[in-house]
C-alpha cells in the first residue's frame, strides 16, 4: 500500500512535515509519522490533523488506541475546516461508541448529517442505515430511501461499471491511494465484505469483520476513508431493493422498484443483488416465476463471491426439481459445498432428508440422517428438531425413546418451530412424562397455533372441552340429557366417575338424588357420593346438597341439623351464594334451628353486598350450571311458557332442593315433569344476581315487622325491596306495593301501592300482584270502589292459580253484598266461601258461619254456624275468634263461658300465633265490641290509638272518647256479669277502671286531644285517690292541702 502525495511546491504551512509523514506510513513507521503530522498540526494544516487523529483512532504504531484524542482532533478539523471526513469519523465514533467515548447517538448522528450534505457517501449510507434498521434511531423508511437514493444514484452509467480505477484519500486529489502491490486476495476479501453489508472505521477495528490480520485492517481502514466512486452503491442498491419487496407500515411494497434495484446492485458484482433477483425470479414476486431465471442468477451471485445462500437456492433447486430435473445426488454436492462454508442448519436437515429416504443415486443411510439432523437442530434449526422428536417417539431411525422426543420437542418448540410446539403437546396430552399434564399440553397447543399449525387448534378444542379424565364421557352424558335420555347420561357419568371426574361424580349423586334416569331415587347413595366430592374437591354445589339434605332430612336420611349447617357454611364460605340463602331462611323460620334474626341478616347481607367486580356472572345473562362457565345452560328450546314459569317460581321462593324433588308429578303431565327438570338445574346455576334480589326480599320482611327481639326498621325494608325491584324481580314489585298498603317506612299511599302492583303484574303476569290489584279495587284503596273490576282480577287470579283460596273468599264477599252492577247471589257466595275453605282461608269458614248466623240465602242455624266459626277458629281467623267469643259470651248453642269468650276476644285482637295487633282484624271486632258496651275491648281501643299502633300518628282525641266510655260504663255498671270477667282481665293485664279515671284525667290536665282544662282533670283523678292527692299536693284547682 502507497499514499501518493502530488504537491510538490508545498503551498500550505505544514506541507512539508505532511509530505515527510507520509512518507514514513508508506515505509510503515507510523510514530515517525505522528511526530511529523504532530509538527505540522502547529501550522493548522488540515489534513495533519486528519492523518494525526487516523493514527490516534486506530492505533497504528502506537502501544494502543486513543479514540478520545482521535475525535479532539477531528472536531479540530471539523470546526476549522469544516471538513466532511473529520465530520463524519467525529460522527461516527460518537454514534457508535469506542474506547473512553460515550455513546451518544444523537450528538454522533448531528455529525454525521453535515458530513452526508457535504456529500460524504460513507455517511449518506450509514444514515440510511440507521434509518433503515431503527437501531439508534426512530425507524423510518421514506427517510432511509431519501439517504439511501442519494448514494445510489451515483451509479449514472447503466453500460459499464462506475469505478475509474484510481481511489483519493480523504476525496482530495492530492493524495491518491495506490493499492497495486496489495495482495488480490485481500483487497477481494475487502471489497465482497463490502458489498455485503456496511463497515464503519469503529466496526473494522472492534469487530470480526475481516481477518485480525494488523496489514489487512490497515488496508481496509485506509480503503474506508478513500473515495472510491461505488463505495456503499451496490449496498445502498440492496438496502432499497430490500425494503420494497416488504410490506411496513411506512410505505406498501413496490416489486417493480425492488427488481429494478436489486438488478442495479447485481450489475455492480454485488453477489447479494444477484440473489436478490433469483429470489424474485423463484417466487415470482414483482416478476413472472422462473426457475431457469432464478438458477441463473444464483451461479452469478456464486460465481461473483461464492455467496453460501446462493450456493444453498442451487442445491434447493435441484433437490425440489424446481426449473432442472429433480438431481439429489447433485444437490447434495450443493449442499456439501454449503457446510464448507458455514453450519446452516437448513442445509443439514435437507441432506438428512436424501439420507433418510435414499434417492437419485445416494443410497438409503438412517445413521447419516439421524447424524445430520442432530448437526442441524445444533446449528439452530428448529424443524430439525421437531424431525428427531418424531423419529424417537415412532422408533424410525432412531430407537423408540419417550424421554429423547420430549427433549427434542421441547428444544424445537422453545426454538419457535410450531410442529414441535404442537408434538410437546402431545406428550403432555398423552402423559408420557409420567403422568397427562393438560395444563402444559394446553400451553403448548396455544403456542402452535398462534404459529399457524391447524391441528392445533383441534386439540385445544378438546383440552377445553375436555380439561379432565372423564370429561369427554361427562360431554357425552350431557348430551344425553339435553335428549331427555336420563337412563343414557348416567351411564356416562357413572363411566367418568371411574376416573375421579369431579363433575361426572356430582352429576350422577344428583341423579340418585333426584331419580332422573331411575326407578326410584337413592339418596343415601347420593349422599355417599356429594360427600366425596365435596371432600375431595371442596364442591361448593355439593356442600350445598348436602347442607341441605341434612337440614331437612330425605328418605332413608334423617335430619342432622348441625351437620347441615356445617355444610351449608363451608358451601357459603365457598361463595356458593344460595347456601347463604338456606341459612337466612333457616334462621329466620326457626324451624331446623334456634330462631335468630341477627344470624339471618348476617347471611342475607352476605349475599347483598356482592360487588358487581366479586363475580362475572352478577351482570352476565348466561347461566352457567354449578357456576362453573364449562357447563352453558340453554333453554331455546324448551317450551316458553315452561321457562317462563320456572323462572317466576324461582324468582318468588327459593325451594330447597330438597323440597323439589319432593313436590308431586301429575301423571302423565310431561309438562310439569320438564318443569320439575328445568326447575331443578336453575337452582344450580350461577343466578348469584337473583340469590341477591332473594335476599334483599328477606331482609325487607325481617326489618318491615322487626320481630323476634329485632329492632323494626321500616325506612330500611323499604329501601330493601325497592332494590331488589331494580332487578326486575316481580314479587319485589308486589312486596314493594304491599308496604305502601301498610306504611311500611313510608306514609300509607293505596294509589303508590296500585302502581307498583300493576308493574309486577306487567312484569311477570305475577298472580299475587292480581289478586293484590282486585283487592284494591274492592275496598276501594287507592282507586274509586269497583267490585266488578275486583272480581274480574279474581277471577284471573284463580285462572293463574287455582288453589289461591283468599281470591274464592273475596269473590264470595262480592256475590254476598252485590255491588256495582253484580246481583247478590247467597248460593254462590257459599260456593265461594267453601271453595275458599277447602284451599285452607280461614275466612271462608267464618264467612259460612256467618251466613247461618244471619240466615242470609239459608235457613239460620245456630247450631251450623257454631260450627264454621270453630273450624275458622282452628285456623286463627280473626273474625272467627271474635264470633265465637260471642257465642261463648252469650250462650248461643254454647253454655255460657265468659272465660274462653275473653280468651277467644284476646286472640281476635292479637290475630294468629301471637302476632302483633291488625288494624284489618282484632282492631276491627274491638270496635264492635267497644260499641256493644264492651269495657276492656274500649280500653284496649284506647291504648292502641295512644301508641300509634292503628294508624302512623297517634290519635289522641280518640283514646279519650273510648277511656270516657270505659269509665262512664264502669261507673254505671252493677251487674255481676262483668265481676269474674274484670277479676280475670285484671288479673292478666294488670288493669282496673281507675286507670282509665286517671288516663282521661290526664289527657285534661295536659290538653292531649281534649282542651285543658284542671277542673275536669280533678273530677276524673276523683276516682283514682293517688292523682287526687298530687292535685291536692300541688294546688291544681283546690287550695293546697298536705
């Protein structure tokens, strides 16, 4: 190598020195250089500072480089200068980094643009680049094409090559670079590396791109700084063909422009251009397909620069048959000669194929394939892999080796090969590591088909469908049932079940549980089974079952009370929400267990506070069996009228299970037994929405009376039922009404009632919410009085429900009075009441008795109507208490009993069971008594008004026209009729007249509902002897007299 300085005059300071150190690079005495460079640097010259920092930057004849000296004085030549090699070997250095200089790219790449507009071609193609590539900088292909097109357009000359043989340092003239005595081989070494891909100063003294031979990197650098007319062209050609044969999101692809570029490049001996058009010929993109074309090309691009991927395409030709007889033996020659150059794992894997299969004269060698696989899955090529695993696990060239396939599989699918990712699966789906890992085979499944394998998707489809052993089994049972071939589906679960299937396990204890597909039921077995899979498992929907056949008892099964609790407490800690259900409801009734509001609210409240985020399935119309989404509820085709009444039976009342199974089938009525059927599995849906609104309902009834020892909240019971009316719920609309009726948290309003009445009734067609609406309009609350109307909803009501006996009872009142265009017909008000009576309304019987009483459209009869009013006594009707209590009091068809009379007017107050007072019931027959002269009924009259508990306001003017009438009669009564009777009642209540003296007395001194008034406070306190002396004490209208 020789620099060949031209200035003979030296016109510049300096020159002299620069001469005399070029001089001693040619005789590669790079110090004596730099001292001369250095010399010369003291007169400014420009190039010393340029071959002065080359020396520092690469080191040549110094102990070791100094890159930060080197990028001082570029900048130096840079700044004075504004020299675009200075600018660009400053730019690069900092856009790549080097040795006590930090990488920053944006300061190197600022650089590296001056140099690129003061038309440095090395760095218009690094720029491009980087552009290209989006490495240091933003990607962005319009700009890369701008840069990349600049370089690539020096190539003006399509006729002849766009070298002129000689190369100037620096792009001056004056020092021209002669290379004539560098070896042929090194200088094509360089220029293929060149033409391959882009070399940087940084990248050829830090990398492997060449040999580490200190002469040929001394060529190379001095090469790279030279300018050589076709540097970087045929790369920037490639560069630009490559990215119009891509689709990206900066610009479509453009075959025609990628062909044209790629044949620019292969005209100037770019091998990789040659390539490039072969490729395009092969594939036919941009271009007609080609193989003869496409052959052609790649001996070019072999010939040029024994490029190995074109050596590889010829070899691919001939062993595919593309455009040339199909020639194994020849390409297997190709291939050879490939290795020899590089380990491709492609090439490899496709000579294990000629071995393995033996054709076109190479003979059949399984130990070479398996030899060549095992060099291609080594050299990273996953398909070959994914060969070996197959050959271990089928036993072919190979010995049979479960654990060899697996590894071979597991290798070439963490390699992205999605065969391999689809065989892994297999081994884990089959459980030939031990034991079935669905989980992994499910992975792997998922892997190969996002890589596009189509059997993949296949066999994720029966992972999912059937995750478990036993679950294809459970499918096949399930489609027996939607067949209603109960007997079918239990031998399938039954079958499942051998295989400790959860569900397949639940599935058939339901079934002897229930008897679907049985002769009878087994739930003895059942519980054998629920026990299981709730122990095993931790089943909520078993818990549940359990909790729930031991809290009631079944055949063969007596009740546990405690063991039903625990249960239902593990399945509610589960989140099995109906259990929470079962155990409000079993505390609120006090009829499995101690009665304990307080235990009932926790577990209602525990179910109204879900949170919309605790669980999918609040807002989620699909009803999934056992709350599990694998098993999807559908009734499309199920009779709508079938689905339409489950659902309000369940909306309504959540029946236990247990007592489900146990409500009797009509024979032959395969509608109700589909009922049964659809009834039941919606009691094991996810319908945690509807266990809310369930329990939103029955914590509105606890607060509403505010009974057992807990506290009334009616404000409360209403915001409870309205919430649960936001649901839709039909019975919550019907409860809602029925505190309007009430005043229950809110003031009594009869036509707020009606609205919410006819809403549920439009609703669901609920049948209470019909009869609620004719009772409206037959007493006339909330709507002008129409016992027309009324009996028309009465009738539809009895059209919905049959059975409903207070509907017969009404329509029975209506025949009784006649109103509103209906004529009295006494026979058919007895044909009411009585069908009333027979559907258990008490009131029905007492409205019979009273119709013999009367004599109204029958003979009158004493003796008959004793006996209804009994019967409706029985049954803790109110009226029928007080009726008899007449009969008792006076002795009709009775003997005379004024004990069990007063005990019988006690209960007509208190209504049944000991529940508070009724102002629709006890109130109403007070009342008559009080009229009929009645002390204790007008005393008791008196303290309910004071309390507020007929009406919610007290009414006081009342309580003192019913005490004056007490203490007026008392006054005045001498007959010993009343004697035992006011022992009794004194006795029971602690009461006596003078209570009332004193009660009315006090209602005057204070003006509570009367004007006040001392005087007639005196006269009333004159029959009670301690308020007499509080007036006397105190001198309340008499002279104060201790």
């Amino acid at each position: 190598m020789e620099i060949i300085y031209k200035i003979g005059d030296y016109p510049e300071p300096g020159d002299q020195e620069l001469y005399d150190g070029i001089k001693e690079i040619n005789t590669n005495n790079y110090q004596r250089a730099l001292q001369y460079f250095e010399k010369a640097i003291e007169y400014s010259n420009e190039y010393a500072f340029l071959f002065a920092g080359v020396i520092y930057f690469t080191g040549f004849g110094l102990p070791k480089r100094d890159p930060m000296k080197a990028v001082f004085l570029f900048k130096q030549a840079a700044g004075l200068y504004n020299n675009p090699v200075a600018h660009y070997l400053a730019g690069i250095i900092y856009f790549e980094g080097d040795i006590g200089v930090t990488q920053i790219c944006l300061y190197g790449f600022h650089w590296m643009m001056v140099a690129a507009e003061s038309g440095w071609s090395d760095a218009m193609a690094c720029i491009g680049l980087s552009y290209c590539l989006g490495e240091r900088i933003e990607r962005d292909y319009c700009k890369a094409i701008y840069w990349l097109e600049k370089v690539a357009e020096k190539d003006d000359n399509d006729d002849r090559l766009i070298d002129d043989g000689k190369l100037y340092l620096f792009g001056n003239t004056d020092f021209e670079l002669n290379l004539t005595r560098v070896r042929h081989d090194v200088l094509e070494t360089i220029r293929t590396s060149r033409n391959v891909s882009f070399i940087s100063p940084v990248q050829c003294l830090n990398g492997s791109i060449i040999p580490a031979i200190s002469n040929w990197r001394h060529i190379m650098i001095w090469d790279l700084l030279a300018n050589k007319k076709s540097s970087n062209v045929a790369l920037c050609q490639l560069l630009m063909a490559t990215i119009y044969s891509e689709e990206n999101r900066y610009m479509p692809p453009d075959y025609n422009k990628a062909m044209y570029w790629a044949r620019k490049a292969a005209k100037n001996r770019s091998s990789a251009g040659c390539l490039l058009v072969g490729l395009n010929y092969e594939r036919g993109t941009g271009i007609s397909q080609n193989y003869n074309e496409a052959m052609k090309w790649y001996k070019r691009a072999y010939e040029i620069g024994g490029d190995s991927d074109a050596i590889f395409r010829i070899g691919n030709l001939y062993y595919l048959g593309n455009g040339v007889k199909r020639d194994c033996k020849l390409a297997l020659f190709y291939f050879e000669d490939m290795i020899n150059l590089v380990d491709d794992g492609n090439t490899y894997y496709l000579m294990g194929n000629i071995y393995r299969y033996g054709k076109d004269g190479v003979p059949r060698d399984e130990v070479k394939a398996y030899e060549c696989y095992v060099k291609a899955a080594e050299s990273g090529y996953p398909q070959a892999a994914t060969e070996l695993g197959l050959l271990h696990k089928q036993g072919v060239c190979a010995r049979r080796d479960m654990k060899k396939a697996h590894d071979w599989f597991k290798r070439g699918a963490l390699m992205g090969c999605p065969l391999a990712q689809y065989g892994l699966g297999t081994m884990y789906y089959e459980g030939h590591q031990g034991k079935v890992d669905l989980d992994e085979a499910l992975n792997w499944f998922k892997r190969s088909d996002v890589g596009g394998f189509e059997l993949a998707r296949v066999m994720i489809t029966e992972v999912e469908n059937f995750p478990d052993p036993g679950d294809r089994d459970v499918y096949n049972g399930i489609q027996e049932i939607n067949k209603n071939n109960y007997q079918g589906a239990l031998k399938h679960f039954e079958k499942a079940s051998s295989y400790e299937n959860e569900y397949a396990s639940l599935f058939t204890a339901i079934f002897y549980f229930t008897g679907f597909g049985l002769n009878k039921r087994n739930p003895k077995k059942a519980v054998d089974l629920l026990q299981k899979v709730a122990s095993n498992w931790k089943n909520p929907v078993a818990q549940y079952l359990l909790g729930d056949i031991f809290l009631q008892g079944d055949s063969d099964i007596p009740p546990n009370h405690t063991s039903g609790i625990q249960w239902l407490s593990l399945a509610s800690d589960n989140g099995w929400t109906g259990a929470n259900i079962l155990l409000g409801r079993a505390y609120c009734s006090g009829e499995q267990v101690q009665k304990d509001h307080k235990k009932a609210v926790i577990y209602f409240e525990k179910v109204d506070k879900i949170k919309k985020e605790d669980s999918t399935s609040i807002d989620d119309p699909v009803l999934y069996l056992f709350g599990n989404k694998d098993f999807e509820m559908d009734f499309t085709n199920v009779n709508p009228k079938i689905v339409v009444a489950s659902k309000i039976e369940f909306e309504c009342e959540l029946l236990s299970t247990v007592e489900l199974v146990h409500v009797p089938n009509e024979s032959n009525n395969s509608d109700q037994l589909e009922m049964k059927y659809v009834f039941f599995w919606n009691q094991l849906t996810n319908m945690k929405a509807k266990d809310k609104t369930m329990a939103q309902i029955y914590l509105a009834q606890i607060y509403a009376p505010g009974e057992n020892n807990f506290p009334k909240d009616g404000k409360k019971a209403m915001y409870l039922a309205k919430k649960a009316a936001n649901s839709r719920n039909s019975f919550a609309f019907t409860l809602v009404a029925l505190f309007y009726e009430d005043g229950v948290g809110v003031n009594q309003n009869y036509e707020e009632a009606m609205k919410w009445h006819k809403q549920s009734q439009i609703l669901k067609e609920d049948t209470m919410s019909v009869f609620y609406i004719g009772r409206l309009y037959f007493n006339g609350q909330g709507v002008k009085k129409n016992h027309k109307l009324a009996l028309g909803y009465f009738m539809l009501m009895l059209h919905h429900n049959n059975n409903h006996g207070a509907s017969f009872y009404y329509m029975g009142e209506i025949f009784q009075k006649g109103d509103d265009g209906i004529p009295i017909s006494y026979n058919r008000a007895f044909e009411c009441f009585h069908e009333a009576f027979v559907r258990n309304c008490c009131m029905g019987a007492s409205s019979i008795g009273f119709l013999y009483h009367k004599g109204l459209g029958l003979e009158k009869d004493m003796a008959k109507a004793y006996k209804w009013f009994a019967k409706s006594s029985l049954m803790n009707c109110a009226f029928g208490n007080f009726m008899l209590g007449t009969y008792y009091l006076n002795g009709y068809h009775v003997k005379k009993d004024l004990f069990k009379a007063l005990d019988l007017f006690k209960r007509s107050y208190e209504g049944a069971d000991g529940a508070p007072p009724n102002p629709t019931s006890g109130i109403r027959w007070l009342a008559l008594a009080a009229d009929n002269g009645w002390t204790d009924a007008s005393y008791s009259l008196g303290r309910a008004y004071t309390d507020g508990k007929i009406s919610q306001e007290k009414d006081l003017k009342k309580t003192a026209s019913y005490f004056k009438k007490v203490a007026r009669i008392e006054k005045q009564k001498t007959s010993s009729i009343f004697g035992p009777l006011r022992e009794y009642y004194h006795k029971e209540f602690d009461l006596d007249c003078s209570k009332a003296d004193i009660n009315i007395g006090c209602m005057c001194h204070g003006g509570l509902g009367v004007e006040k008034d001392f005087r007639k406070a005196f006269e009333w306190f004159s029959e009670a002897y301690f308020m007499l002396g509080i007036y006397y004490q105190g001198e309340y209208y008499v002279k104060k007299d201790i």
